[in-house]
C-alpha cells in the first residue's frame, strides 16, 4: 500500500469512527452513514469526485422516476408541489408500513434532481468518489447526489424541507 493508499485509508477510518459512535438518549439506533463501496475497495476510489455524461438507460431511468411524480400529480417545475407530493406519500407509508420505501426515494429523488437539472446549471451525470458511484447533478465539483438528498430525510420522517432545501441549492447555483 502507497502512502496515498494510506492517507486515504487513515481518513476513512477516522470518518468510520466519527459515523459510528453511539448516541445516548435516542429513540432509535443510529443508521450506518458511509456506503457500502460495491466491488470497488476503497482504496481505489478517487478522493475528488469523478464523473461521466449519463448513458440512455440512466436517462430512462431519470424520465421513469419523473413520470412516477407527475402520475401522482406532482409538477416538477414547482418544488411546493414536490415537498407536497412527497410529504404525502411519507405520511401515507408511516400509515400503512407496507414497504416501498426504496421506490417512494427513488422517485423523488429523481423529482428533486430534474428539477435542479432544469433550473440551474447543474447537470446529469454518474459521479464516484470516496463513498461510491451515484446518479447526480453537477457542474465542476459541486455535486448534489438526490438520492441522499431525499434518503436521509426519509430516514429521519422529514417534511416540509424540500423548498427550503432545494430552494437553497437553485437560488446558489441559478443560471
């Protein structure tokens, strides 16, 4: 192992560690934060993010999560309608718990980066670093992965915060 390799190393374990100390007094356990790396060690992933123009079936994948909003009446050109639309389908999913979590993030994650993607500078792209590849937007190296976005909310039952959220990254990175 080089000294890059592991200067890398030491500072994800640092990160490791800082991710998974306890804490006392909550209600719930804490959720693991770094993401799994796949087949790629971790070593071998770029310390700055990296990104590549999406392909056909990503962009498939984009229009089908965009499609599954604007079927439950969301219009993604207004994030009032977005924060609303997600608002709803998390108050319905504590009600029932019937699983589908993953789809319901995924479909407002794709929502929340459209919506980014056609309001600002900010482009589709896939993106690894440090934590992994993921579906983004950016320009340069700012990069907003909506997938986590959305996700850590949900994790938490957010509502309420995607116009103020993503109203805070349109109005930074407006055209």
């Amino acid at each position: 192992m080089g000294e890059r390799e592991r200067r890398v190393a030491a500072r994800l374990g640092r990160v490791r560690e800082l991710f998974g100390r306890s804490r006392a007094g909550q209600d719930e356990p804490r959720v693991r934060a770094l993401p799994d790396p796949g087949e790629s060690s971790v070593e071998a992933l770029p310390l700055t993010p990296e990104s590549r123009r999406i392909d056909e079936d990503e962009r498939a994948r984009i229009d089908a999560g965009v499609a599954a909003v604007q079927a439950e009446g969301v219009d993604v050109e207004d994030l009032d309608s977005i924060g609303d639309g997600l608002d709803r389908a998390l108050a319905g999913w504590l009600q029932e718990r019937d699983g589908g979590h993953d789809e319901i993030v995924e479909r407002y994650a794709m929502a929340v980066g459209e919506h980014l993607h056609r309001r600002t500078d900010l482009a589709w792209e896939v993106v690894t670093d440090v934590f992994g590849t993921d579906l983004a937007v950016c320009a340069g190296d700012f990069v907003v992965v909506p997938s986590n976005l959305v996700a850590v909310r949900w994790m938490r039952r957010e509502s309420g915060w995607v116009p103020k959220v993503v109203g805070h990254i349109v109005e930074v990175r407006s055209r």
